[in-house]
C-alpha cells in the first residue's frame, strides 16, 4: 500500500497514547504529521518501524497498545514503535487507507511490508515482528547484525515466498534487498523472475535492460531470463486451459496438445501440473521436436531456482525416465 510522501506539515501537536510515550531516544514514540517522515519514513531505511494507528475511544486499543509496546522493547533498540492518534491524524490515517483501529504496519526501508487490524495477543505480535525482522534485517543500520547476514536472510525469505507462490511478498521483500544493495544479482534476477511471475512480462523486460552491467551478466540472471521467456511463451496459451485439456481428452498421444498445456498450466501458477505433463511427454516420446519438452524442463529449472523443492523433485523423475 503506498504511501503518498508528499504530506504537507502543519497538523496538530502529537498526542500522548495511552500507555504515554517518551521522546528523544526512547523507542516508542508519540507520531504525527509534522514528524511522521522523520519518525516513519527516515528511520525505517534504519530499522524496523511498527506504526500502530489507535484512538482514545478504541477498547481494542487499550488491550493491544501495551502488548506491542512490550514486544518491541524486547528488540532492545532494533525495533521502534510510532504511535499515531487517527483522530487528530485523518491525513495519515487516509492515506495508509485505515478503515479500523487498531490497525498496525511494519515499515522497512521507506515502505510498509506488512500489517494486521484488531488487538492480538503477545504471542501472536512477537511472532509476526519476529517474522519481519528476520525478513528485511532487523535494524537496518547495523544494530540486529552484520548487514550480509541479515541480506542474505532476506534473500533465503523472498525465494521462500515465490516458491509459495505469493509472488507479490517476493517482489517487495526483493526489491528492498536491491534499495540495500543496488547491485545484488540475485535480488535483481528475484525481482525479475517476481515480475514474470505475476505475468507482468513488459515490466519485467523493461527492467532487465536497465540493469547494471555487472549484474546484466552475473549468472544469477540466467534465471530471470529464462522465467520472463517462459512468461512469454505461457502468455500466448493463457486462458486456453479448458479448449487444450479436451483437446488432450481426445487424443492423448499428441505431444503439441500436451506441450502446450503445459505452458497454459504455467500461465496459471500451476507448477506442479506443468512439470508432470512436460515429463509425461519426455516419458512417451523423448526426441519429440527436437528433445522440447527436456528443454523446457531445463528452461523451469533455471526459473524455479536450483534450491526450489520442485526443481529438486523434478530433476529426479527426469532422470529416472531418462536413465531407465
């Protein structure tokens, strides 16, 4: 959900929550307009910012706003927590598109990542902030680590999100990586191969000519490569599904009909049936048009990632069928 950073300042003085907030270097603080790009904004690009929307008639508020502030104290300085009254701050509260209280976002790196409505307990928080902190580095300025550590953490997530399929989380928790360090090739190929995921293939070409030369020809971007071609290609099938599959009822032999719903199937985000139908046609008919079907698996693999269980999975039934 982007945020419109162009607020103007001149709101009304912060407000006091109800637990009652400090100023100067406590981590929990009392947030309004005139403050929310320093306390938000810029202080995010440092560490993680969780901004908690409450207002003083809200119940829910009073159950939940101590709970966060214990979570985020126990982050002892990685974490700060930014307390805003919607009804004194309808300007933010509008723009994050608050409908609730209380409502609460993590930010990182100018952005919000995250979020949930409704009073959860301790436990709930704790695991939810763990989550995000592990994610995008904890303190970004080196409070929580050492910054390659915490990068490569990062990265391990994001491909954790596009093998899930929620190809949107991996896009932003990539392209946070890329903020970090303009010139990771790995994060560049994970934007990448997010983009082509998400059928968002001209965006994806765009970006990939404007990559940097020395991450243009890191390896790590043979993956991307090879997932905005296979995008590419599933687009011209996509929405087919229903006319192949009866066309395959009818004549199960015809690798053509298989192969191309296989790719319509890809087009879909159903993996798991793209790979089986690329297989069964390596299983009855390995040369057909000039081994295509290996080569598209191959093509996959490259686009899944080496670590992507389906790869790993993949690979050994194709060699079984090759090798038997």
């Amino acid at each position: 959900m982007p945020l419109d950073l162009s607020l103007s300042s001149g709101a009304t003085p912060p407000a006091r929550s109800p637990a009652g907030s400090a100023s100067g270097g406590e981590v929990v603080r009392d947030v309004s307009l005139s403050n929310f790009m320093a306390e938000v904004i810029e202080a995010s690009k440092r560490q993680v910012v969780v901004v908690d929307f409450w207002a003083t008639w809200c119940g829910p508020c009073k159950q939940l706003g101590p709970a966060l502030e214990k979570v985020v104290r126990s982050y002892k300085g990685a974490v700060r927590l930014a307390k805003i009254d919607i009804d004194r701050n309808q300007e933010i509260a509008q723009q994050m598109g608050v409908q609730s209280v209380p409502s609460v976002f993590a930010f990182a790196q100018g952005r919000p990542v995250d979020g949930f409505a409704g009073a959860l307990p301790e436990s709930q928080i704790k695991s939810w902030l763990d989550r995000i902190v592990k994610a995008v580095g904890g303190a970004l300025g080196g409070e929580a680590g050492d910054e390659a550590a915490q990068i490569e953490a990062a990265l391990k997530q994001a491909n954790e999100y596009l093998a899930l399929g929620d190809a949107e989380a991996a896009q932003e928790l990539f392209e946070h990586i890329v903020q970090a360090d303009p010139v990771h090739p790995s994060a560049w190929a994970g934007v990448l191969r997010a983009l082509a995921a998400q059928g968002k293939v001209a965006q994806a070409r765009k970006l990939l000519e404007s990559a940097p030369p020395e991450v243009a020809k890191d390896k790590a971007m043979a993956a991307a490569r090879a997932a905005i071609e296979l995008a590419e290609q599933a687009a011209q099938g996509a929405g087919a599904i229903g006319e192949l599959e009866t066309k395959l009822a009818e004549n199960t032999s015809d690798p053509q009909v298989r192969f191309d719903l296989a790719m319509a199937l890809y087009a879909a985000g159903r993996r798991e049936e793209t790979v089986d139908h690329l297989l069964e046609i390596v299983r009855k008919n390995r040369a057909w048009n000039e081994e295509a079907a290996r080569k598209q698996l191959v093509k996959l693999f490259e686009a899944f990632g080496p670590t992507d269980p389906l790869t790993i999975s993949t690979r050994k039934r194709l060699s079984s069928i090759m090798f038997s």
